[in-house]
C-alpha cells in the first residue's frame, strides 16, 4: 500500500531553502536526512532535477514524514508544484517510489524526477556533482556563469 508514504525532498522544499516555510513547515512529524542511492542531480537555475542513474549516483535529501492529518492536503500541493498530474500524464516531476536504508532499515517513501518532456534536456544543464542542492545553492550555483558561457 502506498498510502501515507513518507517524502524525499531534495531541493527548494529541504528545510532553509524557499519552499520549505510555504509547503512543509508545521506540516511534518519527523525529518531526517538521508542519501538516497541511485539518482543524479542537474539545476535548473533555482531548482533541481534528478533522474534516475547508476548505483554510484547518490543525492542528499530530507525524508519528510507528513502529519497524517495533513497528508492528503501537503501531497496534493506538492503535486501542484511539482506540476504532477498523474500517472502517464505530461507531468514536468514524476512521482515515484524510491528505497532509501535508514538505520538498516529500507524505507519507501515518493520522490520527484524529472518528466519525461523535460529528461532528454538535462544533461544540457550543470550537473550537482555532490548531489547536495543546499551545499550547491549556497555556493555553486552562479546560474549567470552557464548562461553566458
């Protein structure tokens, strides 16, 4: 069942960054974070995308457990931002399932990678070597340097 799964965020939504006070703040009842294995991370300028990749690939994320008497209300905005619509649609994220170990123990919980339409583009963009959007944001992303280059 997937219902009231937990959430990886791993950009703007991680606590300290933009859409974290608007999206999640108050809203959570555990956060850790983790590195989830097997993604790969490209900006978008103020934003990440993550596709999947090989095993060595890893991101740093929050895994956020939603109040469950929020959830269905956080979810449905996240979707909206995330410009999710549903399965087999033309969605800018797709909202997948991904496994990521905590304490040895595996966890399931949604992710957002990047849409198919918007896939076959990312590797025209910086790739987040580090997979830690915080660490880039703070000191990497000089979105001005790819623009003019």
């Amino acid at each position: 069942m997937t219902k009231n799964l937990p959430a990886l965020v791993y950009g703007t939504l991680r606590p300290g960054e933009h859409n974290y006070k608007t999206f999640l703040e108050g809203m959570t009842i555990k956060e850790s974070t983790v590195i989830v294995n097997g993604f790969r991370m490209y900006s978008g300028g103020g934003f990440p995308y993550i596709t999947p990749a090989g095993e060595n690939d890893n991101i740093v994320a929050e895994l956020v457990y939603i109040d469950p008497e929020a959830y269905d209300y956080v979810m449905h905005r996240l979707d909206f931002l995330e410009g999710y619509r549903g399965e087999d649609r033309h969605n800018h994220y797709d909202r997948r399932i991904a496994t990521v170990m905590v304490d040895g123990e595996a966890i399931d919980a949604w992710i957002y990678v990047a849409g198919a339409y918007v896939r076959d583009d990312l590797t025209k963009l910086p790739e987040v070597e580090h997979g830690d959007w915080v660490k880039f944001n703070a000191t990497d992303n000089d979105w001005a340097r790819y623009l003019h280059a």
